[in-house]
C-alpha cells in the first residue's frame, strides 16, 4: 500500500543513495526485500558493515526503529555473519549488539534478502559449482538481564536461529559461475529469482522450484535475440537492483552500478537498466537503458510516483 512516509527525489548527483533512502518500513513484519527499506535520515549505523565485510543484507528492522538485523560475508572466508542491533529506547547513543556465525561449503560472494526472514547466499564451491541457498531465520531475541550489584537492568540482544537451509541452485556452467548480484522477481506463479552473474555479466530469472535457468538480457551480441535483448550497460559490473511498484508502470527494476552516481553525463545518454513488468505476472514485457531525462519523464525522480521500493 503507499506509504505516506516517502520523501521526494530530485535528479541529484547521487541517484543510487537517494533511492536507498527515501522509503521506509511501515510493518515489523518482514516484506520482500525489506532489507534496504530505509528511512530518510537514517543513521548508518543502524546497517553499516564493518570494515573488509561486504555489502550487508538488512532483513529485519523493528517497527519502532530500534532493533536491526543485517548479514555480512567476508571476503574470502567461508561464512555469514548475521548482526543484531539495538539502540536502548531508541537512542542513538546507547547500542547493544551480538554476532552470529554459520559456516557455508563454499566462498559467498553475495547475500540479499528475498522474502519474510529469509537471505539468498550465493556463492562458489572450491570445486567450481556455483550455488545458491535460501536461510530461513527466526525473529531476533530482545531480553532484560537482571541488575547485579549496583549495576543497572541490562538489555540483550540475539540474533535468532537459522531454522532452514534450501539449496536452489548447484551446477558448474560456463557463463553461469559467480553471482554478482540477484533480487527476487515479484508477481511470478512459482518463485524466481533475478540473477546477474560475474563471469558473463548476463542476467537470468532462476525459477527456485526447478532450478531453472532462463537468460533475460545480456552483453554479448552472440546470444542477443529478440526476446533477449541485447543491453551493453550489462557489461559493466552492474550490483545493484532496484525494485520499484508503480501503480501505472507495474514492478519496476532498475539496473545500477554497485557506486553509482549520475555525474555530468549528458541526460540523454543511458546510464540505467531498466525492466518492466506491466501486467505484474513475473515475467518481463519491456527491458532497455535509459539516461536521466526518460528517468525522469518516466515520473522515477519523485518518490510520491510508487507504491513500494527495495534496494538490492
């Protein structure tokens, strides 16, 4: 539904910034991709990584704004690390805060949320397979320690269990082996995933139940068709994904580089990726790149224009 709390966007030289920040959660309950669901203004370190971790996937974030849970993976290390924080009534200046762990088979290279406390890791075996998993979470444990002495009533803050593990997706296949980024494609019968991977910079919709792979777009003049089209900007190094709702245009993706900005390149000289889904059945009726001036033509520079959005 709309959410009043929306802050309009100018054209500004940050785009990808400002579209991580102009929404927020309306529900503790998590919604897909709740995870860069973030309020104007707020804090960095409500989610902010900590050094040499990369690109944190916040899947929960309490109604009240106090309470957050985000995952991380280190580079080079077989892991997830998932982070519970909590700001003491709400203050800023009074956290508490607890790691978790859990080892993986193989080496992440990217964790996003896909729906109601649950991650997509992604990464690669030390035997080449790429694979894909969904965890499932529970909700993160707020309790009172007892005071102590003179010691005042402590709060503690958990991250909640990993109650489930699925595999989606395992296989070694050329132009297939490293997932540079994904989202959840909404609106589809059976779950699917986008997917862009590394290695061919071509971007797929995985569908969870089969394991099927279907190309969507790519870089590549060799594999361009009708159907899929051809789309350069694919090429370069493109992470993250936006997912808007709009309530003529249907879901909304836009493609960004990972550091994005729109400098003072001419507005009509595309810079975005964009994939529409008008009718909102899961599958895409429109894929091209645009600059600033059809961005925002399209209505995309103003926040008040969407429903929902998610930053991936």
């Amino acid at each position: 539904m709309p959410n009043p709390r929306l802050r309009p966007i100018r054209r500004t030289a940050a785009l990808w910034l400002a579209v991580a920040l102009f929404v927020a959660p309306t529900q503790a309950q998590l919604r897909p991709g709740n995870a860069a669901r973030l309020a104007p203004g707020e804090p960095s370190d409500a989610y902010q990584a900590p050094q040499l971790v990369a690109f944190p996937a916040l899947f929960f974030r309490s109604d009240d704004g106090t309470t957050f849970v985000a995952a991380e993976y280190a580079k080079h290390e077989r892991k997830v690390r998932v982070r519970a924080r909590y700001f003491v009534d709400g203050d800023r200046q009074r956290m508490v805060e607890s790691t978790r762990e859990w080892s993986t088979e193989f080496f992440p290279t990217w964790v996003a949320t896909v729906g109601e406390h649950r991650l997509c890791v992604a990464g690669k075996r030390a035997s080449g397979n790429t694979v894909i998993e969904f965890w499932t979470f529970a909700l993160p444990a707020l309790v009172n320690e007892p005071a102590t002495g003179a010691a005042a009533e402590q709060r503690k803050i958990t991250p909640g269990d990993r109650t489930a593990v699925r595999v989606v997706y395992d296989a070694d296949v050329e132009g297939r082996r490293i997932v540079r980024t994904c989202a959840p494609l909404f609106g589809a019968k059976s779950e699917r995933l986008l997917v862009v991977f590394g290695d061919s910079d071509e971007l797929c919709s995985l569908d969870i139940d089969s394991g099927a792979l279907e190309l969507v777009a790519t870089p590549r003049t060799e594999h361009a068709t009708a159907r899929r089209p051809l789309l350069p900007l694919l090429k370069d190094g493109r992470r993250t994904i936006v997912v808007s709702e709009h309530p003529r245009l249907g879901w909304c993706y836009w493609m960004l580089r990972h550091t994005d900005c729109v400098d003072d390149t001419p507005p009509d000289v595309p810079q975005i990726v964009l994939l529409l889904d008008r009718d909102k059945d899961g599958a895409i009726d429109e894929l091209r790149e645009i600059g600033t001036a059809e961005f925002d033509a399209l209505g995309f520079g103003d926040a008040r224009n969407f429903l929902q959005t998610w930053k991936y």
